[in-house]
C-alpha cells in the first residue's frame, strides 16, 4: 500500500507512471525538512525513478525517494552551516526594488514579484519562481536584462553548443545552458603606457541553468531585451507550479575561478554530478590515436582499418589508440525491402538514421572471412601486431540511431518499445536537426530503462571479451526527446547515464568512456563518472566554411565541458588545407589527439609535432579556453578579433593564436553586407594571458617570461605586464611557450621551454630544479622525448651533460637560446646545464 497522504493519477500503459506524491504531513517529518517537502517542484515520479535512485541494490521507499529530491535541494548553507558566517551580506544576490543585484550591480530591472532568491554560499544564490498553474513548461520573466557584454553558450541544435556574444538581452538565444555576464568599474581598463588591458576592476556574473528536480532549466532573451527561464520535464504528466532552485548565480573578479567554484558548489549542492577533479581521467588521452570514421565511414572493414594503423606506423607516427566508429554492428533498416531503394529519411549521408541495431555482436564483415574469424581475434591482432594500447568501439545511447529492433529475437529480453521523439521547442527554435527529423517520422526501439543496464552489461562484457578496452557513446541527447511517459527528460537521462556508468566501471578498466553528442544540462549535470566528451559538432572535413568555427567553439565550450569532463575536439585529418589550424589548437586543447587518415594520405612533418617516436604526446594540464581579453569577443564574425587560447603545462604556460575571421559564419548569424574582413588580423600577445602562470613560476620567480614563437621562432624576454605583437592572415596561428625566467643563484637566469620542434614545447618538461655548487649553478631539468631541447639563459653555460654524458649545444647571445639535441629514443632524458 502506499503511503498515507499519496493521491493518485489515472494509469495508463503508455505513461508507466504509477503514483503522485501531492501530499505530505509535516508533522512525520523531520521539522528541518518539512518546508522543502511543502515546496518540493515533482508533482509526478516514474516508474524508471526507483532504480535511478537507489541505495546499495534495494529502493528506497517511495516516501523516502520524495525526501531525497526534495532535501537536495536545501541551500549549500544548511548542509554546511559553517560557510554561511562567512558570506557578506552586500554579496548575495538579492531582489530590491524590481531589481535583481548581484554584489552592488543591477543585473536587471523590473524583475516580477513571482521570482524568489534562495541563498547558497559564499554570495552565490538560487533563482525561481511561482505561477498559479501547473505545467510540465513554464517560462519566467527575470526582468529587463542591463546592457553589459555577455558570453552565451547555447545549443543551436539538438546535440551540439556554440558560443554567442552580444550586449542586449534580446541577443541571447534561446537554450543558453551558460551566460557570464561582465560589469565593468568606471575606472579605465587599460594604462596609458600599456596595450594591455587590465581586468581586475571587472566584476563577472556568472548565470547557470541548472537541473531541479526532474525539470530542466534554460535561459533565453526576448525582444523587448527581457531575460527569462525556461523549466521543462519532457512528461505532460509531470507538472509544477514552481521552481526554486532553476538558475544558479554567482559573481567573482576572475572568471575562471568563479566558473570553477560555482561547478564545484553545484556538485556538493546537488549532488548529480562530479567535477573532471574528482574523477578518473582515461589512458587513452595522453596517447595518438586513429579513427575510422572519416576514413571509411560506414563502409569500416578489418582489412581498412589494418592498412590505417600500418600506414601511420610505416611513417614514423604510431597510433596507440584505436576507435572502431559506426559501421561494426549488426543493424538493419526494416523500411527497406530487398533490391528496391532506400526510403528518403532514412539515411543521410554517411548515417543510418532510422537503422536499428538487432544484436550485440559484429556484423558479417567482422566474422567468418578472410579479414578475420570475428571481433575477437581481429582485435587481438591489431593490438599485438601494431602494439596498440587500447581499442574502443563505438555505439549509440540507445543501441544504435534508430534505437534496437523490438522484433528482434536478441533484443526482446530488454523489453524495447517503439517510441516516438517529442521535441520541445527549444529542440525546434533555432535548428532543427535532420537527424530527429528522421527519428521523429520513423520512432526509436527503446529499451525499458528497467533493463537498459542489463542491455549495456551484456553489450560491453561482450566487448571486453574481445579485447575491447572501451567505448565512444554517441547520440547521447536523444533521451531529452523520449521523456513522456518515464517520469520525463532529466529521470530518464539519469537512469541510462547511471546505467552506463555502472556498466563502464564493471567491465573496462580506467573509466574508458568518450560520450558524444551530449551537450544538454540533462546529461552535464548528470555525469558522475564520465570524463571525457566531445565538446564540438564533427570536424567535416569536406565543409571548408566550418573549420574555423570548429576551433573557436570547442575553445569556448570548454569554459563550461571543461570544469565537468575533458573536452574532446574530435578527430581531424592531417593532409588538409586547414591541417595546421587544427593541429595547433589539439596541441594547447589539453585533449587527446587522434586523426582519421585515410590511408597513404597523411602529413608525417606535421604529425612529429604533434606525436613523439613512441606515440606520446605532449598534453597540456588543463582544458585549452579563451584568454580573458577573448571572452566577449566574436573570433568569426566581428571582421576585427583574434582567438587566443591559453594552457598550462606543469612549468610554462602556452598559448595559441587563431585567425579565425573571414572563413565562416555562425549558424543562426548573419554577417552585415557592409563588413568585409581584412586579410590580416593584429592583436597581442602577453604572459598575463595565461592564468595561473604564477603558480608554476615558484618562488624564485621575478616576474619576467621567455616567450617562444614556435613558427617564427623567435624569442623574447618580457616582464608580466609586457606584450609581443602579433599579426596573422585567414586560417594561420602562432603558438607561444610561456616559460617564467627564474633567478637561480650565481646571477643566473633561466627559463625552460622543452622540445622546440613541438607545438607544446614545455610538455615535455617533468622536473626542474637547481643547485649551487663550485664550480657554479647547476640547473636540472628532467624531459620525456627526442629532439630539439631548449631553454632561454641570461649567459652562456660552461657545459651541457645529457645522461651523465657531455653533449654540445648552441647558445645565441642575441636572444639567449640554449639549445642541445636529444638524440635516441623517447625515454626521460636527465639534462644538466652548469654555469
């Protein structure tokens, strides 16, 4: 029997929804609780929810399952009441006079009565509202947005987001997920007798549409230069009057530190996610890969991917990882008879949208031939013979595009059902998707989310079992779509990405998982284990209008995808007219690099920058994003901005330097007819564009950088505040090393840049330090790699040992450079330079 105070809906078949939790008794409760339980925003609970919440292997009773939504949403400080001495008053966001004001600013005016402020930590807060009727969408007024630049990122279309800049409330788009807003002081930004801006007096208010309860939350702008907030469940049945926990805000000095506390102050607060810190990062990601995908396409065969890896090996460039993309499985497209054509909407291109996967196992073209007996001896080969570390294999959310075959005889154990996308209108008001309109017309087989972790459990086990050593999970947001009738959207993303998660921990070691195509905050704010995602749509290598738009989106997308997983920026091809363009930005990515050749047709010269002999390379320590001067600015269209993108390595920072202007267009953007974009693009360049650069300069630091151009190759010593010129044509990038000069002792001044033939020279560096000692300084340095070391020094040596072996080396006394070559393989080299 249920509990006491449950009211009941009528059932359905089509609904699965078994009863409503309208009404509870404060007095059987603990008083703490009791007001949030009054409040709480489900009005419905799905069947799928008792196993998406649950404690150890047994539910918890429904009751309890009510108190566990609604108590997540209690302030952060009621669950740590020792932080809320701490906030000041003039901090927290508050609503005074129709306004809302976030540390002194207006953020915006005639905000309505409707919307409520709840206080979290630290001067951050939580926005809501109430309406007098239920609904399972509801949108908000949060007032008349103030002028202030503004960086939105927003989803254009169903899987994938794109940044967008802009001043008025009436340019945000609608399914803006991240909206930083800057509120600049009246004092000037920049000194007389300096090019670079200083920023400290820039206050950041940072909005972030989140998850409440089983309602998703997004924001969006209106003509009239209004802000508002969009709750949606994805289930007519599930309905609310009110959302008090749908937009966080916070306001900070730094942007990257206020991003960064306010994704961990969301993760403690609610408790569905985990920050990219606290999860296991894959092995994959430090080593050169290959993809079948834009080499084969569908038409993927053992004997194609074969003669890819060996064609990158015969060139010096091992790959290390591999993914077996779509075109493995055994699938069928149950609208097409034999000898007659395809059904239009079907298939597009080189996707099967409307396919449905019918078994687990590899398909005929991975079995019973001469390439191979089946998957497992195929992949056993390629491991040992091309000394491969990892295989993955890819595959959809829900099995494959078009879901599985429920009249499969494989597939009935699941319990699938054909179900039919119901797109919101955020899905449909800015671009519609050829994708879901294919999905929409022919529907989905999807598995009872009952039986989805018994699908993905008999799926990779299987893999495993041949030697698979993890996945590339696509089509990831088409759940947000399949909501109806399993308690909604946010309840059934969380139930498969539970279900995947645990299904990855059981049987691949390391948390080898790439999602893909997951760019909802359903699936963001629902990742507890996942750590890397694809943080942009496809290279497209036969799209030349996209590449550039490619780079910028990924770099800006990382300011949110990077706090919660390690962006991927895809694969690329290494023998294309934009190669270079895309190299550079992987190298200062902090992302995994893998390319999808097809075979014969590679760029070897460009690839041993990328790649040592062994097929390590050289990642940067963090996720590569814009440098602060870049983030309200428009690195495509505005005719006038150059993409810098700043990282870090473990002694030196880097940045790149994009043209990005003239070769592409947003979608959803028009560029005026009057603006024509000049062939050249001038900015600067300045160590104060790498965050953090301080805490890995140490305390022998005087504030001055060697600053290495890896395609001029010019070098420079500048203080903090200095800056270097620089000036590009359409497509073309410039790479800086970022290397602190330290004051060692003898008068001594140092500063390492690694191997200077690769784009992230200072990844090579691993350990540094010094000592005094007649006859001199000697400085250590510990490097992973071959080639070219180098090293800006005030003075010349005395001598260089290499492996306790004397080598010779080259100093330039014009501008300091210190080289000396590291012959043999790609072991760690122990490099001592005394003065």
């Amino acid at each position: 029997m249920p509990p006491r105070g449950t009211t009941f809906l009528k059932r359905t078949d089509t609904t699965r929804l078994f009863w409503a939790l309208t009404t509870f008794s404060a007095h059987s409760l603990h008083a703490p609780f009791a007001s949030h339980l009054s409040s709480s925003s489900p009005t419905l609970i799905s069947k799928s929810l008792r196993s998406t919440l649950q404690l150890g292997t047994n539910p918890l009773p429904i009751r309890a399952l009510h108190t566990t939504i609604t108590t997540s949403n209690k302030s952060f400080s009621e669950i740590n009441p020792s932080r809320e001495s701490k906030m000041t008053v003039t901090a927290t966001p508050c609503i005074k006079d129709g306004c809302l004001l976030v540390n002194g600013k207006v953020v915006s005016t005639g905000v309505p009565p409707n919307v409520v402020v709840s206080p979290v930590s630290g001067g951050s807060a939580f926005l809501g509202a109430t309406s007098s009727v239920r609904s399972c969408r509801h949108s908000f007024s949060l007032g008349i947005l103030e002028e202030m630049r503004f960086l939105s990122l927003f989803r254009f279309k169903i899987w994938w987001m794109i940044p967008r800049v802009g001043r008025l409330g009436s340019e945000i788009p609608m399914e803006t997920q991240f909206l930083l807003l800057e509120a600049k002081e009246v004092s000037a930004l920049c000194d007389e007798n300096s090019s670079v801006a200083t920023t400290e007096d820039s206050l950041y208010i940072l909005l972030l549409p989140v998850l409440d309860g089983p309602f998703r939350t997004s924001l969006l702008g209106t003509p009239s230069n209004g802000l508002h907030f969009c709750i949606e469940s994805g289930d007519a049945f599930v309905q609310t009057n009110h959302s008090n926990h749908s937009v966080f805000i916070n306001s900070g000095h730094n942007p990257f530190e206020l991003i960064k506390s306010s994704i961990m102050l969301l993760e403690r607060h609610m408790g569905t996610f985990t920050h990219i810190e606290h999860k296991k990062v894959p092995g994959h990601l430090d080593w050169f890969g290959w993809c079948s995908w834009d080499a084969f396409y569908k038409d993927v065969t053992p004997q194609g991917i074969k003669e890819g890896i060996q064609s990158l090996l015969e060139g010096g460039v091992p790959p290390k990882f591999v993914i077996i993309d779509d075109g493995w499985q055994e699938t069928v497209n149950e609208f097409r008879r034999d000898d007659e054509p395809l059904i239009e909407g079907t298939s597009v291109g080189e996707s099967s949208f409307a396919w449905r996967l019918v078994d687990i196992i590899e398909n005929g073209k991975f079995r019973d031939n001469d390439a191979c007996t089946d998957l497992h001896e195929f992949v056993a080969f390629i491991k040992e013979k091309y000394g491969l570390k990892f295989v993955y294999l890819w595959h959809a959310l829900v099995g494959y595009w078009g879901g599985v075959l429920p009249s499969s005889e494989k597939m009935k154990k699941y319990n699938p059902k054909m179900v039919y996308p119901k797109q919101s209108p955020g899905n449909v008001g800015n671009l519609r998707d050829v994708a879901m309109d294919s999905l929409e017309r022919f529907g989905i087989g999807l598995i009872d989310p009952e039986k989805v972790f018994d699908f993905y459990n008999d799926l990779h086990s299987y893999l495993a079992s041949c030697g698979a050593d993890g996945v590339k999970v696509d089509v990831q947001n088409v759940l947000e779509t399949l909501g109806s009738g399993y308690g909604g959207r946010v309840l059934l993303t969380r139930k498969y990405q539970s279900s995947l998660e645990q299904s990855i921990a059981k049987n691949f070691k390391d948390n080898n998982i790439i999602c893909c195509m997951c760019h909802n905050t359903d699936s963001i704010y629902s990742s507890k284990q996942s750590a890397v995602a694809r943080a942009s749509e496809d290279f497209m290598p036969r799209q030349p209008t996209i590449q550039t738009l490619h780079v910028a989106a990924v770099a800006f997308n990382s300011l949110l995808l990077g706090e919660i997983m390690v962006p991927d920026w895809d694969m690329f091809h290494s023998k294309h007219e934009t190669a270079e363009f895309h190299a550079a930005a992987r190298a200062i990515g902090g992302c995994s690099v893998y390319v999808s050749d097809k075979p014969g047709i590679h760029d070897f010269k460009l690839l041993k920058k990328l790649v040592l002999p062994d097929g390590y390379i050289l990642r940067a320590r963090r996720a590569g994003r814009p440098t602060r001067d870049c983030l309200f600015s428009d690195p495509v269209m505005d005719g006038k901005s150059l993409l810098k993108i700043w990282n870090m390595n473990k002694f030196s920072g880097i940045i790149g330097v994009f043209n990005c202007q003239g070769a592409g267009t947003w979608p959803l953007k028009q560029r005026p007819n009057s603006e024509s974009t000049p062939l050249a693009i001038s900015g600067h360049v300045s160590p104060l564009d790498v965050e953090y650069l301080s805490e890995v300069a140490g305390d022998n630091w005087n504030g001055d950088s060697a600053v290495y151009a890896f395609f001029s190759g010019s070098l420079l010593r500048l203080p903090k505040r200095g800056s270097i010129d620089v000036s590009l044509a359409i497509l073309k990038c410039e790479i800086f090393t970022i290397s602190p000069v330290k004051v060692f002792s003898q008068g001594v001044h140092f500063a390492p840049l690694g191997l200077i033939d690769m784009y992230n020279s200072g990844g090579a560096i691993e350990a540094l330090s010094s000592t005094s000692e007649p006859p001199g300084c000697k400085i250590k340095i510990k490097v992973r790699g071959c080639g070219r070391f180098g090293a800006y020094s005030n003075s010349e040596p005395r001598y260089c040992m290499v492996d306790m072996k004397e080598e010779e080396f080259t100093y330039n006394t014009d501008n300091g450079l210190l080289t000396v070559t590291l012959a043999g393989d790609c072991s760690f080299r122990e490099i001592e330079i005394v003065s």
